[in-house]
C-alpha cells in the first residue's frame, strides 16, 4: 500500500451511461459505468456518510458494467482511509479522501445539475449528503442548485 492520490471524476452522461475516471496512485482507470442498478454518486455519498459517522468501518462502491460490476473498498481506520480497486490500494488522510469526493461531486453537480432525466441518467443527484460533505470541507453549500 502506498501513500498516494485518490483522484475521482464523473464526467459524461448519456442514456444511462456515465464516464468514471478514477485514479489510485500511479494506476488510472475510465470506466463506462451503467445506471442499471445502481447510482455510483449517490453510493459514493451514501460511503462518505457511513464512514464519516464512525472512526472505523467499511463501506463498498459498485460500478455496473453490463456485463459485471467492479467493486471499490473504502476502509477507515481513525483518520485515514485506505481505497482499494481491481488490486491496488492507496492509503489517504480522511481530509483528503472528504475533498477529493467533494470535488468530484461538485464538479459533477455544476455540469449536469441535479435533475434526472429519462435520456442522461436515471438517479438523482445526493443532495442531502452532498451538502453535509461540503459542511464537513469546510464550504459553504451551494444554494443556487436546483434540487428538482
């Protein structure tokens, strides 16, 4: 396990189809992940609010490939958070694992807003959880999003 970058971002949106691009330490991976049984944003935060509520624990994010799912491990341990995908792990600050999972759902959030629509994507945007991470950043929530 190595001390290194988590870097994650959720890009293009298409008929049920988004673009993950997900970086652990010198390995990167795009995937193209379906909507089909899950929301990979939504479980994200729904990680990020299990984790946050305790010190140690475990949660998993699905990715649906159709074919297939891969799996990525979240696992703190006091404040750090290891993040394992397809055999490679880095070990992280919890500060840094709660502002680069913010990043990438504010990003996310200024593209494509929070409206789920039939053509793009089926799930709607975590705002509830989405703006308890941005309190836990430090940032003040971003009221001008429409939640509809």
């Amino acid at each position: 396990m190595s001390e290194s970058l988590f870097s994650l971002k959720l890009t293009d949106l298409e008929h049920g189809w988004a673009t993950v691009q997900l970086d652990l330490g010198d390995h990167a991976w795009i995937l193209e992940v379906s909507d089909a049984c899950n929301c990979p944003f939504t479980d994200f935060a729904a990680a990020w609010f299990a984790l946050n509520r305790s010190a140690f624990g475990s949660c998993v994010v699905q990715f649906y490939l159709e074919p297939g799912y891969w799996a990525l491990a979240l696992k703190r341990v006091a404040d750090r958070v290891v993040v394992s995908f397809q055999s490679k792990s880095v070990r992280l600050d919890w500060a840094v694992f709660q502002q680069s999972l913010h990043t990438a759902l504010r990003s996310f959030l200024a593209r494509h807003g929070g409206v789920a629509s039939d053509h793009l994507w089926t799930w709607p945007f975590p705002f509830e959880k989405y703006y308890l991470l941005e309190s836990a950043v430090g940032m003040q929530p971003d009221t001008d999003q429409s939640q509809n």
